[in-house]
C-alpha cells in the first residue's frame, strides 16, 4: 500500500492548494480570508508529507522531492510571507546529506538490484515537474475559463437590473403623474362643494324674501284680473 505522502497524493493536494490559492487571490477584495483555513491545512499536510520523504530516503534528494519542495516554497509564497508566519508554515529546511555507512570488515559487495514494478494497488505513476506544471497550467486554464462564465452571466444579470431598474422609473413617473393629477381632481371637487355650500347658504338666507315677491306678484294679478 502507498503511504499517505506518497508523491502522487502530494501533487494532488498542492494542485488543489493552487486552486484555492488563486480563486483567493482574484477575490481578495471582497474576501480577504477566503478558503484560509484550508490553504493552511493543506500547506502543513504537504510540509508534512515533504519532511517524511526527505526522512523516508535518508537525506538523499531526488527530481520529484525538489519539485513538491519547490511547489510547496512557490504556494507559501502566494499566501503571503505574513500570513505564512501567522499561520506557523515555516520552510522546509533543505535535507543535510547522511555520512557514509562504514563498510563492515566482511562485509560483501551486493550488486545493484534492478528496480521493481510498483504494486497493482498503488497504479499512479509519479509525475516529474514537467508533468505537474502541466496539469497546474490546464488547472488555471480551467479556472479561468470558469470566472469568464461566470464574469459574462454576471454581466448579463447587470444588464437584466439596469432594465428592470429603467421599467421601474417609468412607473414611479407613472404613478407620480397619477398623485399628480389626482391631487388637482380633489383641488377642484373641493372648490366645487365650496361654491355649493355658498349657494345653498344664499338660498336659504333669500327664501323668506322670494317667498314675499311671489306673493305679492299673486296679488297684482288677481286685482288685475278682478278689475278687468
């Protein structure tokens, strides 16, 4: 079985520190410890996984365990020297080479063993440097393919507000026009009732006197009726 900072799981977890890394970074601004914890984590894991290799082969470095330090220095350095500190994310100290065993006064020479086939369990072959920067580059591709998507429907909806937002000042003009006018309608049924409540007062005052003209009118026309 592999361990668990077998190279390839290593790789693994720094393409994807990569991609929290830059997602934060794009979204600095508006959220400054985005995904912070887990680039943490993921930054402790892989400094963990790179000392128990350099422990595992004894001091004897090799391409793939300085690409995954290099990988590791590079990812610690887009999280920022401060935040690196604040976090306890040191550098790895670069391994100090092992003396030489003393050969053993009888000791026989062994040749050199032809290397095995890994085991049917642990199938993913590692990856040199070329191959991760590869796969980090198709990762940023990806990425950035994404925040296009998502620049362009956020876009749109701008564009969808800034229309609802022009409909929706006609009708507050519509319905201010409405106040408006309504306003005046009131201003006039209340100088109508005023004028009617003038009106009613003169009549009522002038009854009395127009009743007596009618009177006397009556009269007149009797006596001239009666002489004639």
């Amino acid at each position: 079985m592999s361990s668990p900072s077998s190279n390839p799981k290593l790789t693994s977890l720094t393409t994807s520190t990569l991609s929290l890394l830059l997602e934060r970074q794009r979204l600095s601004a508006t959220h400054p410890t985005l995904h912070l914890s887990q680039i943490v984590s993921n930054l402790r894991s892989i400094r963990s996984g790179v000392i128990e290799l350099q422990t595992s082969q004894g001091g004897n470095d090799d391409g793939a365990l300085e690409a995954l330090r290099g990988q590791y220095e590079r990812l610690r350095g887009m999280l920022g020297e401060e935040e690196a500190e604040n976090a306890g994310i040191p550098i790895p100290s670069p391994p100090s080479p092992s003396p030489p065993a003393s050969p053993l006064p009888h000791e026989r020479k062994i040749s050199p063993e032809p290397m095995y086939e890994p085991y049917t369990d642990d199938p993913v072959p590692e990856m040199d440097e070329g191959g991760i920067m590869l796969q980090q580059r198709q990762l940023m591709d990806a990425q950035d393919a994404r925040l296009d998507h998502l620049s362009s429907s956020i876009g749109r909806q701008h564009h969808i507000s800034l229309q609802i937002n022009d409909e929706l000042e006609v009708h507050t003009g519509l319905l201010d026009s409405l106040d408006t006018e309504l306003d005046g309608t009131d201003a006039r049924m209340t100088r109508a009732r005023k004028r009617l409540a003038r009106v009613a007062r003169g009549a009522k005052d002038n009854g009395s006197t127009v009743t007596i003209a009618l009177l006397i009118l009556v009269l007149l026309i009797l006596i001239v009726v009666f002489k004639t």
